[in-house]
C-alpha cells in the first residue's frame, strides 16, 4: 500500500484537505494504481462509434464501457458532460470530486483498484 507522504505534494495535500486521515493511505494508493500519480493522466476510450457509456467489454462479470477518465483519481468525465474535463487535470479538482464519490459510494468507483487493495 502506497502512503501519503511518498505521493506528490500537490496531491498530497488535496488528499489531507478532503479526505478523513484514516482514508489518506488508502487514497493514495488508489491514486497510484489509477494514474501512476500522473496529474494528467488520460484514459479516453471514447470515439465517433463508441460515445460515452457505450459497453466496451465485461471484466470480472463488470460491464466496462466508454470512458474519458482523467487525473489522479481517473475520474470519469463522461458522468460531468457539463463539465470542462479539462478542469480535472487540477489536484484539487480531482480530489474533491474523487472525495464526493467516495462520500457517497465509498471506493467502489474505483472498482478493480480498490479490489487489488482489499479495500472492497
């Protein structure tokens, strides 16, 4: 499991801002296996044939469809399409939209990763 102190300052210090102290390890490391710690991560599986949303394929018994998911966190862009997702490329951004999901679903947005750290 990653820790906070070894992440980048500017995410580091999103984590602490939003995050209770007893997620901030586990923040981490999901940040680190969905970007590498990359702020500018891009995962854009998106095209003129596959829009947002459409299946893509199944993993696990999960359907995993269309996705631009960005940032430290990944987060998937196709589910703000009122949203500059560009704007997502900024730490605290990301971070405190990655902290509003996880308030309200706790890491299971971030699926496969949470499931490699046993975290679901």
């Amino acid at each position: 499991m990653a820790q906070i102190d070894n992440c980048p300052p500017e995410l580091g210090a999103s984590i602490r801002e939003f995050f209770p102290e007893s997620e901030w390890d586990n923040a981490a490391s999901i940040a680190l296996l969905e970007s590498e710690w990359d702020a500018f991560a891009l995962n854009d599986t998106t095209t003129a044939t596959n829009p947002c949303g459409s299946l893509v394929t199944t993993r696990d018994g999960m359907q995993v469809t269309a996705e631009r998911s960005v940032g430290y966190f990944q987060i998937n862009s196709c589910n703000y399409p009122t949203w500059e997702w560009k704007r997502l490329w900024n730490a605290r951004e990301n971070v405190g939209t990655a902290h509003d999901l996880w308030a309200r679903r706790s890491w299971q947005p971030w699926y496969f990763s949470a499931k490699s750290l046993g975290l679901l």
